[in-house]
C-alpha cells in the first residue's frame, strides 16, 4: 500500500503505523451537523484525505455474517472490540501484497493511459 500510495502521488509517502479503514459509499452518509447542515463530503475529513478510486467491484457474501455485522457498526459509528478485533484479524502487512496488485490514479487520464497500454 505504501508503495502504491506514493508512485500515484510520486511523493515519498510512508503508508504505514496506523490502522486503515478504506470503504465506500460516502455519499450514502448521513449530512454533519455544520452551519450549512452540508454533507460528509463537504467536511474537514474529506478536503484532508487522499482519495482513490477502485476499478474492482467487489460485494460481500450474502453468508459472511461476520462482515455485515462489522461494516453495520462502522456504518453508525460503533467501534466496540468486536470491530477492532475485525480489523486486527484482517490487516495486511504491505511486504505480503505484491505492487501489481493494487495500482491507483489521480486522474481519469492516467487510468486512460494505463488502460490503453494493457
């Protein structure tokens, strides 16, 4: 992750010492409560993220019930141990993810590009 992090931003960026969440949907979230009532994509945690964007669709199992249950208290802001056991149990070290695997963009154009050159 680190390394595919910081060939998209061509900075040195060390992804790494903190837990990650990455998920989508953000414009499913509920408005914040700010002097315009705007909405989650509208916040200071937004404007201060770097955002990618995933190419592959993936759904989670209808019988994964352990998934629903985790992404449910996500969802409403429910972080028990039960989610952090979750998160534990699911990290990844990035020496164990090899670099094809995940390749991001900032732009339309380099995805484009990249596609072009498959």
């Amino acid at each position: 992750m680190s390394e595919a992090v910081a060939a998209t931003l061509k900075k040195p960026l060390h992804f790494g010492g903190m837990l990650t969440i990455l998920f989508d949907g953000l414009g499913q979230l509920q408005p914040i409560r700010v002097v315009e009532d705007g909405h989650f994509f509208d916040s200071y945690v937004i404007r201060g993220s770097i955002r990618i964007t995933l190419t592959l669709r993936q759904r989670q199992i209808a019988t994964d019930t352990h998934s629903q249950a985790f992404l449910r208290k996500i969802r409403i802001g429910i972080t028990d141990d039960t989610v952090v056991q979750y998160i534990m149990q699911h990290r990844r070290d990035d020496r164990d993810i090899p670099l094809a695997v995940m390749c991001s963009f900032t732009s339309r154009t380099e995805v484009q590009d990249y596609i072009h050159v498959l």
